[in-house]
C-alpha cells in the first residue's frame, strides 16, 4: 500500500494507492490541499481514482467536488450524504476496489447521520467517528449520541485490536493510534454503558464551530467558500500598489478612474483624491451610466481590499477589461497617511 497523510490545521487527508496497479483513492480531501495531494499523487506515480468523503463535514470545506471535477473522477459518500454532487453513494459493507486494494464501507452514524469508516487492510480511516483520544461531537446537525454509542460498541470498537486508527481529526499532531489502544485508553470510551456515554455527551458544552454554515453550504451543497470566490477573483485581476497609486495621485493625473465601492458613509468620511463613487451593491445596475467608457482604466478600492477585487472581477466579466484593484484597502490607505479627501 502507498500511504500518505496529509495534516492542515487539525484535519487529517489520506492518500492511498495500489502499489502494482498505482491507481488510488483520496480521503476526506481539504481545500486548501489540492495541489498538495495533486503533488504527491504525482511524486507517487498514481492517479486518484476516487475522491471519499467519510461524512458530511461541518467545520472544513472537503476538497472533493473540486477534485472530482478537474479529474473527473466521482465523489463517493455514504447513502445517506445530503450532498447532491455524490456520485457513487455507498451503503453499509460495500467495498471499493482501488487496484488491488479493497476499501470496505461501515456506516457509522452519530457525529453524522452519514458518517462512514473505511477498512483498509491493516488500517481503519475513523473519519470523526473514533478520534485519537476521543470521538467526534453529536450535537452538530443529524449528530445523535445514541447512535454514535452504537456505531462505536457495536461496531468499530470490535474491529481487530491491532488495527490503527487513522482519524480525520487530530489537534495535538498524532498520526495514528490502534483499536485496542483506544478501548484501553481513550477516555470518552470508558462510559461503556449506554445512559453514562449518551449522558457525557450532551453535557460536553462546545462551542459551535467556526464556518459552520458556510461548511455546510459548501460541503452539502457544492457551494464556494468566500476564500475560493476571492481566489477566483483574484486569479483574473491584476493589481496595483497603494505606493504606486499614491505616487500618481500625487502628481496629479492618475490615469485611473479610481472607483471607491464602498458605502456612501465612507466613501463622504474620506477617499481617495478623484475617486468616483459607486457602491458594490449598485455596481451592475449602474455601471453603463457611471463608467461610459468600457476602455477606461479602472481601479477599484473599498475598506479592506477584499470587496474590491469581487468588484473588480465583475468589471472584467462585464466587459471592462482594464479594470484593476487596489493592493490594500482604504483602512491601510489611512493608516499609512496617503492623501485623503472628503470632497465630493
Ligand atoms: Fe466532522
């Protein structure tokens, strides 16, 4: 077996491929990781045949509808998976066959009605269902305490004791641990009766996750995260300096239409020297009449530099292609003592 974890923050990716026939299967996949995976993927000499969520996630955005469709190569998930992109939808005990690996599916409810474990010879991949020290929360949408007991006593806890565990979950920097390690060990396990495990685990008063609905919206229902629509935009505009803008305005022609998208609020409070003003929310709807000339130059800003690059993306997409962005924002632009105005 060809192995590689991958660990980003507390999450844990699995690459795992076939040895003979180099074809392998990718495990729950973050999205900020592509190219990583894509990399070692490489550096191995396989091809990701699979991309497999364990569960539904509520606190990282999965990487693998992104994966599937530049690879195009299916999304596998449990039957039960909200998400409509899933293409393979695997129920209890079904395998996949990745060469001559066989990845075994145990549906593992109670941190998710979906999650799932996956049995690969001498390993099992937990997903939050069984973590390093501890299991995953059940008091996240379709999380149930009585079911994560069942999934746990009844089912992963009687896998092999050798087994390693690979979760999909680990904040303290382990890579794995092993089944009898865990029943012996792990503390939440040790409330073997039903009542005392159910009873722990409502009363673990965590807080909710950071980005929880936008993890949701994004892993159940293929949306885009905020990062990936301000990667997208920023990939199609180019940018100029807040040193370079300061230094033309100083000279007094710019040869920019610098346009302010911020709030009328602020923009009044103080903007650049010249600027124009045309909040965002009105851009579309009123761009033919602000901004005649769709060969002007064009430099958005707004408070962060964040706004500014959507803004100017949506210039480029509707025919201003010499829209730019400001390298910064207008708070940067004020701390740094550049010219102001609040002239209309
Ligand atoms: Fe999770």
């Amino acid at each position: 077996m060809i192995f590689e974890q991958v660990a980003t923050g507390g999450c844990q990716s699995y690459l795992v491929g076939c040895e003979t026939s180099r074809v392998a299967a990718l495990i729950d996949p973050e999205l900020t990781q592509i190219d990583r995976y894509l990399g070692l993927a490489a550096r191995d000499g396989l091809r990701i045949r699979y991309a497999i969520d364990t569960h539904t996630h509520a606190d990282h955005f999965s990487a693998s509808r992104e994966l599937a469709q530049r690879l195009e190569i299916p999304v596998v998930a449990h039957q039960l998976s909200p998400a409509p992109y899933v293409d393979l939808r695997l129920e209890d005990g079904e395998l996949l066959q990745v060469g001559s690996l066989k990845i075994q599916a145990l549906h593992t409810p109670g941190h998710t009605r979906d999650s799932m474990c996956l049995v690969c010879e001498d390993r099992v991949f937990t997903g939050d269902t069984l973590l390093i020290g501890g299991t995953g929360r059940s008091d996240l949408p379709t999380g149930d305490p009585d079911a994560l007991f069942d999934s746990l006593f009844g089912k992963v806890l009687k896998l092999p004791p050798e087994m390693l565990v690979f979760p999909a979950h680990d904040y303290k920097g382990r890579s794995s641990s092993t089944i009898g390690a865990e029943i012996e060990a792990n503390p939440r396990l040790q409330k073997r009766e039903r009542s005392a495990f159910v009873d722990m685990m409502e009363h673990l008063n965590l807080s909710a996750p950071t980005h929880l609905t936008e993890a949701l919206r994004t892993n159940m229902n293929g949306g885009k995260t905020v990062t990936q629509l301000l990667a997208e935009a920023t990939a199609v505009v180019p940018f100029v300096s807040m040193t370079e803008l300061a230094r033309r305005v100083e000279g007094g022609d710019n040869g920019f239409i610098v346009l302010d998208v911020r709030e009328r609020d602020a923009f009044a409070a103080g903007h650049i020297p010249g600027a124009k003003h045309l909040p965002r929310g009105q851009l579309e709807l009123r761009v033919d009449q602000e901004l005649p000339n769709p060969t002007a130059r064009i430099l958005t800003c707004c408070e962060f530099g964040r706004i500014s690059v959507l803004a100017a993306a949506t210039l480029r997409t509707m025919g201003f292609r010499h829209a730019s962005a400001l390298d910064g924002g207008m708070k940067a632009w004020r701390e740094a003592g550049l010219p102001l105005t609040t002239e209309a």
